[in-house]
C-alpha cells in the first residue's frame, strides 16, 4: 500500500494539485517520514540485537546496510545515529510513530537533552513534547502551547514588560 501511494504521487504531475492538495501532500508525507523513522531505527536495533548483520556476514548495522540496502555509508551512518538517538530517547520515538513531532525536531531536542543526565532525559524530552515547537506550532501562534502552558512547566515567559527595570549598557574599551 504504501509503494501504490508513493507510486501515484511520482507518477503525478505535481503542479496540477493545486496548491490545497501539494499542501496536504506535503503534510502527509512528513507524517509518513515521522513513523518510518521510528520504524526504520527501531528495526535497525531489533535486526542488531538478534545479530542479522553477523549471521549474513557483516560486522555491524551500518555495513549490513551499506552492503544489502545500496545506502551509502553516510546514510547508513545517519540510520544508526537514528537507532541509538530513539533507544536513547523512548519519548521521541513513541512521538514519531504517533506523529507528534517530526525527525528534525526530534534530532533538536535529542541534541539538547542528550547533554542531561541519564534520569532526566525522559522528563526533559516529555516537558518539549507537550509544549515545545515540536508540536507543530510555534509559542504564541494558534495551536502552539501558550503563556500559561510554558509557566506551568518552568519555562520563563518574556513577554511586554518582561524587561522593565533592566537596563543594559555597553562597556567600554579598558572597563570591567
């Protein structure tokens, strides 16, 4: 099913859509990209885990997959970067597979709260899923989280007045 899809939208000329159905388009197809990444890294760890890679003469993932899947070895790098990112990060794969959150902001916030310690890491990555940018929506615009959702869960909110009595002053050259 999935190949028919993708075969009528390479099949398609693109321009006679419309705007609404590219968009649409678009949209499903970055759905469908949030789920097969958590689907790929996940098969990627359960394939290395029951040792695929060694009983068909490889190494390792990454030249099982270089080798058998005709990826480059950048790419290959990248499909394990991915697998080791989401075992690290449950949160952001279950967030890909439900598509709540796409690839690259997954990898962002995997980057941020990579840096946390190990007990904090799930915590961390469930705060920026429920109301981070990675729901689709940016603070303060419709659909994205809100003053009161980012206070509730710590976040500092600047807003008018944010600032007032503070003052900032540039230094000059030989002032401490």
């Amino acid at each position: 099913m999935l190949d028919a899809g993708l075969d009528y939208l390479n099949a398609a000329d693109a321009a006679l859509l419309g705007s609404a159905a590219q968009g649409e388009c678009l949209r499903a197809l970055g759905r469908a990209n949030a789920k097969f990444t958590a689907a790929h890294a996940a098969l990627v760890r359960a394939f290395d885990a029951a040792g695929g890679p060694e009983a068909d003469g490889y190494p390792t993932p990454r030249a099982w997959l270089t080798a058998r899947t005709r990826i480059t070895k950048g790419a290959a790098n990248e499909a394990v970067k991915w697998e080791r990112t989401l075992a690290r990060h449950p949160k952001l794969a279950a967030g890909l597979a439900a598509e709540e959150i796409s690839p690259s902001w997954a990898a962002k916030i995997a980057a941020w709260n990579g840096r946390l310690p190990e007990a904090e890491i799930d915590g961390a990555d469930e705060i920026l899923l429920q109301v981070g940018p990675a729901r689709g929506a940016p603070p303060g615009a419709p659909g994205g989280p809100g003053p009161a959702d980012l206070e509730k869960n710590g976040w500092p909110v600047w807003g008018p007045g944010a600032m007032a009595g503070r003052h900032l002053r540039r230094r000059g050259q030989g002032e401490r």
